[in-house]
C-alpha cells in the first residue's frame, strides 16, 4: 500500500526520490506560485483538484511513498490517518537554529525569508493540533535531522549514506566521490576518485536542488530590476520638473 509522507522543505525528499525513483514520487504542486492571481474560490478548486491527483496516484500503489507539501489547504483534504506528518522541532531553539543554518547554505537568506519564516508563523500550533487530533507527527532534531532519520522505510528503499553528497555540495563540492574522474578546480589534472554511484546523484541533486531554485527566481529579479527602474524614472522625473518649478521662480524674481 502507499504510504503519504507530507514534510516540512529541506527535510531530504527530493534525495529520496532521487535515489528511488521507481519506488518514491515526490508530489510537487508548487502550490504558492499556481495560486498566484486566484480568487479565494478558485484556490479552493485548485487544492481540491491537487488532493484528486494525490488520492489518485496514491490509490494505484503503483509507489511504495508519496511526498507530498506540507500546505495545509492541501493536507486537509486528504485522510488524514494515512499521512505520515514530518516537521523540524520547533519547539527547540537549537534544533531550529540549525535547521536555518542549513537551509540559508542551501538555498539563501532570500529564500528563507520568503518562503519559511512565513510558514513558521503558525507552525507550533499546527503541529499541536495534529498532536491533539492523534494524528502520526514526526520530529527532527540535531540528531535525527531527515525524513529517513525519523521513518523507517521498506528495507530496499536506498538511503543516502550519512547525507556524504549532500553535505559536499553545501560545502562548495569539496570532496565529491565519483565512480569516474573528476577535474581539479584549479584547473589541473584529472584527480581519481572512489565510490561508484555517487556521480550521477550529485548531479540530479544539484539540477533539483540548486538550479531549480535559481530558475524559478529570475522571473522576480526580473519584475524588481523592472519596479527599480521605474521607481528611479519617477523620481528623475519629479526632479527635472522641481527643476523647471525652480528655474520659472528664478525668472519671476
């Protein structure tokens, strides 16, 4: 049967279904950019459709694991008795801190502020009410930090071996084993490395993770450089016109 995993961002999905993905789909609806625009009813339809597509997915168990967002407009319409629920311990300032440490190496300031000090706002009351409700919540700490950490999956559901890739890349790819080559970054000779399958991980991780995030700013780089140069053409303007106001006052004296 398949098992619904909704969890908190940067809890380690997109590595598990990188590294399983005839038996994990990660369930991405990109929920906060698709309602952009929309009417309260409309984004209603919208997660009613959403929660379909995943009851749909989920009923044909053709996967053993479905992640999903932890948007509550979308969770709330699934069965909630079938939904394992994986969140940091926001009751623990220091698991916390490490949690924003990781996630601005990973993904910058900018989007941390954006996306997750919005959704920590109601977050301990959340996590309380699904508590309350007897709901299955999972909690990651200093210790036990993803998802793989804190559920125990089917025995041939390929784990990430202590987080090796992932802790590479945030630290500027330094030491990544690959089953081939690897060029030096200071431009020398081709260095051996070791392990086998590391390669082609990285290199998914590093599309799914990193690029996609780049991407998907440009749109709002974009529409700021556009709102900057307008705001400068206004003020230029009130300028030139101040100037002509000046000059006409200079005239009359």
């Amino acid at each position: 049967m398949t098992q619904i995993i909704s969890a908190f961002p940067c809890l380690g999905k997109t590595t598990l279904c990188n590294l399983n993905r005839d038996t994990i789909f990660d369930r991405e609806f990109n929920e906060s950019r698709s309602v952009r625009g929309m009417l309260p009813e409309e984004k209603a339809v919208f997660f009613q459709q959403c929660a379909d597509m995943v009851d749909l997915q989920k009923n044909t168990n053709f996967y053993d694991y479905i992640f999903i967002t932890d948007n509550p407009e979308l969770v709330s319409l699934l069965d909630q008795d079938s939904i394992i629920h994986v969140y940091p311990d926001v009751f623990d300032d220091k698991v916390m801190e490490y949690y924003k440490k990781q996630v601005i190496e990973r993904s910058g300031t900018e989007w941390y502020e954006r996306v997750i000090t919005q959704k920590l706002i109601h977050l301990k009351e959340h996590i309380n009410q699904l508590l309350q409700n007897g709901y299955d919540v999972r909690l990651t700490n200093l210790e036990d930090r993803y998802i793989e950490d804190v559920y125990e999956f089917h025995p041939q559901i390929q784990l990430p071996k202590d987080n090796t890739i992932e802790q590479s890349i945030n630290q500027g790819v330094r030491k990544l084993d690959m089953c081939t080559l690897q060029i030096s970054p200071k431009g020398g000779w081709f260095n051996p490395v070791r392990s086998f399958y590391t390669q082609e991980q990285a290199i998914i991780i590093l599309q799914d993770k990193y690029l996609v995030n780049v991407i998907e700013e440009l749109p709002m780089e974009k529409s700021s450089l556009v709102n900057e140069k307008e705001r400068f053409l206004l003020e230029l303007e009130k300028k030139e016109e101040n100037l002509d106001i000046y000059k006409a006052d200079e005239k009359k004296e």
